[in-house]
C-alpha cells in the first residue's frame, strides 16, 4: 500500500531544477541529469512485475523516461490507439531538435529559436487543437526564414517528417485496439521488487530535496522524538497507574472527586493551545521577570564541540515543556483507564474473598487486584511504539525540536516523499510490534491466557 500510493504522488522528483537551456550541450545535460536523478531515486523502468493494460499501449512505453513526456504519450494514444504513427511522430520531434543545434547562427538565429521554442512543447501536448497550433507556428517560422536563409538545406526533411508523421497518426486511428486487454509480463527487474528488497535491509532510498539517504534523515530526527516521547511515557504510566489505583480505591471520596474534575480538566485542554500559552508565559520576560522561567524555543546553541555536561543541561531544559505538553492529556487518560479497570476488578467474587480471609487491604489491591486490572493498560501499551517513532508534529512544531514529526510535516510540505512514506512504513510495523507485545503481556499478567492450542 505504501509503494501504490507513492506512485499516486504529484510531481516529477527526477526533473532536474535547471531549465533544459538553448544550447545543444546544456539539452543533453538536462537529459543526463534527469536520467542520474531517476537511477539514484529508483524510478526507471516498469512499477510492477506485470501489467494489465489495453493492446493499444506498447510493453516500451517505461523506456520514456521523463515523466510529463510518457504521460502526454499514453494520452495520445487513449486517443487515438495507434503507438506506431505516435512513436513516429516522438522520433521526428527528437529529430528536428537534433538537427537545429546543428545549424549555424548565421542561417536564421532568430527562426531557429522561435522553432526551438515551439517545438519543446510538443513532446508534452496531447490535445488536438494546442499541437496543431504549435505546429504551425514552427512551419510558419521555418518558411518565413527559408525564403530569406539557406535554412531548406539543413532542416527540410525533418520539417516535413513532422509534419507528416502527425498527420499519420490522425488518419491512421486505431481505437479499437482501447477495448482489448493485453497482459505484460515485466520480470524481477521493476520498480516494486528493487524497493522491497532495499526497504527489507533498512535501505529507504534518498531525500528528492537535499538528495541525502533517509535513513540519514531519520537518524537525526528520530533521537530527539525517542528521548522527548520515552520521558513523556514513564512519567505518564508512573503517576498514573498509582493515581487511578488510589482513586478507585477511595471511590466517591473526596480525593476521588477532586482528581475525577482536574484529570477531565485536564483531557479537554488541547496540547496546541497549552503548548502556547507555556511558550508565551514562561519561556519570555514580557508579563514579569518571575515569567522567564524556560528557555525559548529549539534545543539551544552550543556548540557541539561544547562540554558534554553543559549541552546536556541546556537541552534538558529546552525538553522540560514540550515533555510536558505530551504527558499531561496521556497521564489524564491512562489514570481514568487504571481507575476503571481496577473498579471492575474490586467488585469480583476472589477480591471478596481475600477480604474475608483478613487480608491487609493494600495486599489485596496490589496483589490480587493490580495485575488484573492491567489488560486496559497493556492494550494501551500497544500504540506506545508507534508514537515513539511518530512524535507529535504540534509540540514538535510550536517548540521548534527537529524531530520526527517535524521531520513529516516538513516532508508532506516540500512533497518529499520517500520520508513521508518511511515513516509510515515505520509506524505500520511498530503498530504491530507493539500489538504483539501486548498479547505476550497479556499472557504475562494472566496465567489464564494462554497461546498453546486446545
């Protein structure tokens, strides 16, 4: 799913970001640069093992390597169904670009790049009425010239090859070809296999943008996220699960009362908004100098040639309020799920009955109560993986900390697809790792709960 939809992206990642010039050396170039950038993004030759097509389209077509140009191919023959005239006419258009680097400025200069001009956009039109448009204004052109210059002499036989070859292609219609199916066999050697195989060893390609490895990328943002989110989790699950065993504990008191309002209070607030009031009120000297309390935002500049000790205290209060931002709304939310699942477990019939043996209260809640009023918790447990390697792209965001979720956003936003479609992969198979972990758990805290077959 995540390759089927990578190829469903818009854009052309291979286009180089210099224009393809006027000069037959700077064309070439451009050719060049554009096939380099398909190798080292792996994006030649055909997506899948096979394809499912209509006769009409040629088994070749993925040898057209530049993107706009193949489309604007399989347009026209969606059109008109016959590949033969079309690739006559591709190969006149290449043709007669050849050719006109190859005449002197002396003969026409001016013609020469008004043609030049009309004939680049060509190769990407599929409409009728916009190639015949164009079309015409390089026979134009070329007459006006061939009566003034010897242009004739060098550019004759390719003008009319043109000409010609796209009026083959409106006689010579074949749609019939559109309506009969045709299957391709590609072979190992496609675009899916190469990426599976690479994905399968840790090789997730390279960045369209700044044409680093992801991994490379991922490396740096992923440490702040893991450091930032494995602080968040403990502090979460280590006030939470003693917080909701003492509420339920002290059910309908007014300890119970009062956490019940201020955890509620405290789920409803959105992290957005409280991550901005902390950066506001505490991290400025605007409302008071007793305001200042953080840094602003980032995680500091020092250097990294700084003592190990001073970065680490610098960093670690940049870290305090995005910490907090993540563990509030998730340490309301794991004490209410401790709460209940301990409420039900209260009320069983083997709690009772350690209470009838004489139990001490805090033995039956934490030996016999605890351990089954975990399953809530454990399934919780199972989305803790995947949020360690996510992140969070608000906190991330508003405190400017260059981690994953940054990272995302960053990607979507410049349409830097290989990162955004990692991540995914990534918080797919820990989505799994983690469900899996949560079924051991529960085998772990239940002696009841078994793998083995019946």
């Amino acid at each position: 799913m995540a390759f089927g939809l990578s190829k469903c992206t818009p854009g052309d990642p291979c286009k180089p970001r210099q224009g393809k010039g006027d000069s037959k050396f700077s064309f070439l170039n451009y050719q060049n640069e554009y096939e380099r950038r398909c190798d080292l993004f792996d994006l030649s030759g055909p997506v899948f093992y096979f394809t499912l097509t209509s006769s009409a389209y040629p088994d070749t077509l993925h040898k057209i390597i530049q993107k706009d140009e193949r489309e604007n191919w399989e347009n026209l023959i969606a059109h008109y169904g016959n590949w033969k005239e079309i690739s006559n006419y591709k190969k006149a258009i290449e043709a007669t670009h050849l050719k006109l680097f190859e005449i002197p400025d002396s003969v026409g200069k001016t013609a020469i790049k008004k043609i030049k001009k009309d004939l680049s956009f060509l190769p990407v039109l599929s409409k009728d009425r916009m190639i015949k448009t164009r079309l015409d204004k390089i026979l134009e052109n070329y007459n006006a010239a061939a009566n003034r210059f010897i242009l004739k002499e060098y550019l004759d036989e390719e003008v009319n090859f043109l000409s010609k070859s796209y009026q083959a292609i409106q006689e010579n219609h074949t749609q019939h070809k559109l309506y009969f199916p045709t299957f391709y066999w590609n072979g190992f050697d496609n675009q899916y296999h190469r990426w599976l195989k690479k994905t399968l060893t840790g090789d997730f390609g390279f960045s369209y943008i700044n044409l680093r490895p992801v991994s490379s990328e991922i490396k740096d943002a992923i440490f702040w996220t893991f450091l930032m989110m494995s602080f968040s989790i403990i502090l979460s699950y280590f006030i939470a699960i003693p917080l909701g065993i003492f509420s339920a504990k002290n059910k309908g008191l007014r300890f119970d009362k009062i956490t019940t309002v201020l955890l509620f209070m405290l789920y409803s607030l959105p992290s957005f908004w409280i991550a901005t009031l902390m950066v506001v009120f505490f991290t400025t000297p605007e409302y008071g100098e007793w305001t200042n309390i953080f840094p602003s935002i980032g995680l500091g500049k020092l250097r990294s040639t700084a003592p190990y000790w001073d970065r680490f205290w610098e960093t670690s209060r940049h870290l305090i309020l995005p910490v907090l931002c993540l563990t509030y709304a998730r340490l309301a939310f794991i004490s209410r799920q401790m709460r209940s699942g301990m409420l039900g477990v209260l009320q069983m019939d083997y709690i009772r009955t350690a209470r009838a043996k004489g139990l001490n209260e805090n033995k039956v809640i934490w030996k016999h109560g605890f351990r089954n009023s975990l399953f809530p918790i454990i399934t919780l447990f199972a989305n803790v993986l995947p949020m360690t390697l996510a992140g969070s792209v608000v906190i991330e965001v508003i405190f400017n900390i260059p981690g994953m979720g940054k990272l995302t956003l960053d990607s979507i936003i410049q349409n830097d697809y290989p990162i955004v479609f990692t991540v995914l992969i990534m918080s797919a198979v820990m989505t799994m790792v983690g469900i899996l972990i949560a079924d051991i758990l529960y085998a772990f805290v239940d002696p009841r709960v078994s793998f083995n077959k019946k």
